[in-house]
C-alpha cells in the first residue's frame, strides 16, 4: 500500500547489537543462562510462596506478584531478543511491534505502582504494627494490585495508541532490541508536540508519583526506625526493608534515565545498554535480592524442598 512516493511500513528491523556482529553469538550464550536462571529462581520464589503457609503474609504476597511481573515482562521482550542474535533478518511485524509495546508497558507501569504499594507495606508494618493485620488484609492487598494493574493497563492502552495512530512511511529500522517508545517515535514520519507532550507527562505520573508515595513512606519508617532503643531493634527494622530501597534504587534510576530526559538528549547506544540492565541483569539481581538472602524465606525453601523429597502420608 501506497501514499505518494512513501510506502507504508508493514514491519521494523531491529538494529540494537549490529555494531557487535561479530559478538551475537557470544551475547546470545551469556544471556541465554541469566534468562533461564532469572525464569528458574522467579518459579522458585512463587511456588515456595504458595506452598509454605508461614510465607502467607502480604510483604510475601506482593513479593510473588512482583516476581511473576518480571517473568511476564522478560518474557515479552528476551526470547525474541535471543531469536534475533542468532538470526539473520531482525524483523518484527507493525502489529506484533505494537503488541510487544503494550505489553511491556503493562507489566512495567504496574511495576512501579506495584513497588509503591510495597513501600506503603513497609511503613504499616513499621509504624503501625499493632495495626497490621487490620490494614493489611487480604482485600487490601488484592485491591492494591489490582489497582496497580489497572493503572499499567490504561496507560499501556492510551501511549500505545498514541505511538501507533502515528504516520510511519520513512525508514523502518529501529536502533533497538524491542519496540521502546522512544526508537518507535524516532522512525515515524512525523509527531505533534502534543502527543510528545502526553507521553512525557504519563513517563512523569508513572515514576515520579509513585516515587514520591515511596519516599514519604521511608521518610516515616527511618523516623519511626531512630525511635527504636535497642540498635538490634534498628538494624532488624531497616533490614525488612533494604532489599526493597536496593530494587526502587535501580528501578526508578534505569526507567528515569531512559523516560525522562528530553528528546534531544536521546542516545540509541545508551538506551540499549541501559536496556539491557534492566531486561536481563535488573530481573536476575531482584529474586536473589528480594528472597535468596533472606533467612525466613530461605527456611521457607528447605520446609517446601523437605516436603517435596519425604512427602508426609
């Protein structure tokens, strides 16, 4: 189909490793084991979760949902990634490109919603404790993710939307490894200041707000953690939360790096790098960070692996 002397773009190259050609292979090798280590200790986590009722508490419940979002959002985005690397034609069709936008966007908005209520978590069990169980029940924390997957979902809908309603009758080749906002809105033929305009201002209410919401949380739980006597008090306070402050930190600093600076400043060699932490090394480091090093849900394992070996009769 045709409109003057432009032809309407029916599919995108992805261009995001060709300046390495002659390293895919390797990078397909290094990353193929960190995907299905990331995919193995993210099944690990939810299943000993599920099966271990001591780890039925909501800090435990958000952290299941957290870690079945990144196996979602990985699998959106590696596997074709890998396919690539080894493949001699890059390609991805306008509508799967769309697909694949929507998609991640979903996951990683609810992410950082999700990561909020996590923080809100943190600071009932710390500064209300007696209260805990009150208002932290089950509803709350459905309804907490709920709302976080509802907020992911319309603004995946409406970004979308805005991208692909865009005329694309120029180049198709995308200095990427996935359909990203930014490398899509470089190939369309041309974009309205106002569509610019929304999709920054959504990049804004995704990190920013929550971040927000996160940092007065903290603020409160350190002053209610300075309050405790004992120093042993203290560190076991803080600790409940230092793998949630580690995953905020890399987080919200990749997505912001990438989502919120200004147009004239984007770099498709930095993009992919930074790309690369947080779709391969962010999702690898957050199960060992989270639960791994963690003395009670490491417990929680040896009980699940003990019932699984001597089943009781």
């Amino acid at each position: 189909m045709e409109q003057g002397n432009e032809t309407l773009v029916r599919e995108f190259v992805f261009l995001g490793f060709s300046s390495l050609a002659g390293l895919q292979r390797l990078l397909f090798i290094a990353f193929l084991p960190i995907y299905l280590f990331t995919l193995g200790t993210n099944a690990i986590i939810i299943s000993t979760i599920v099966l271990d009722r001591a780890l039925h508490t909501p800090m435990y419940f958000f952290l299941a949902v957290l870690s079945c979002s990144e196996t979602c959002y990985t699998f959106v985005i590696v596997p074709k990634m890998l396919v690539d690397l080894l493949a001699q034609k890059k390609t991805i069709s306008f509508l799967g490109c769309a697909i694949q936008m929507f998609t991640f966007l979903f996951l990683g908005c609810s992410h950082s919603f999700l990561l909020a209520a996590m923080g809100y978590d943190r600071y009932v069990a710390i500064c209300n404790p007696l209260r805990y169980t009150e208002l932290m029940g089950p509803r709350v924390c459905v309804g907490l993710v709920g709302a976080a997957c509802a907020c992911g979902f319309s603004i995946a809908q409406v970004v979308t939307f805005l991208v692909f309603h865009l005329p694309f009758r120029s180049s198709n080749q995308l200095h990427h490894f996935f359909c990203d906002i930014a490398p899509v809105l470089k190939v369309a033929s041309h974009h309205s200041r106002l569509s610019q305009l929304v999709i920054f201002m959504i990049g804004v209410f995704v990190l920013v707000i929550p971040l927000l919401l996160i940092l007065v949380s903290y603020i409160r739980i350190i002053s209610a953690i300075l309050k405790i006597p004992s120093s042993t008090g203290r560190y076991k306070a803080f600790s409940t939360c230092a793998s949630h402050l580690i995953v905020v930190t890399v987080h919200y600093g990749c997505a912001s790096f990438i989502y919120l600076r200004p147009k004239s400043s984007y770099s498709s060699s930095q993009d992919t790098l930074i790309s690369v932490s947080y779709t391969i090394l962010t999702p690898l480091f957050n199960p060992m960070i989270y639960s791994l090093r963690n003395t009670e849900f490491k417990s929680a394992l040896r009980r699940v692996m003990g019932q699984t070996s001597y089943p009781i009769h």
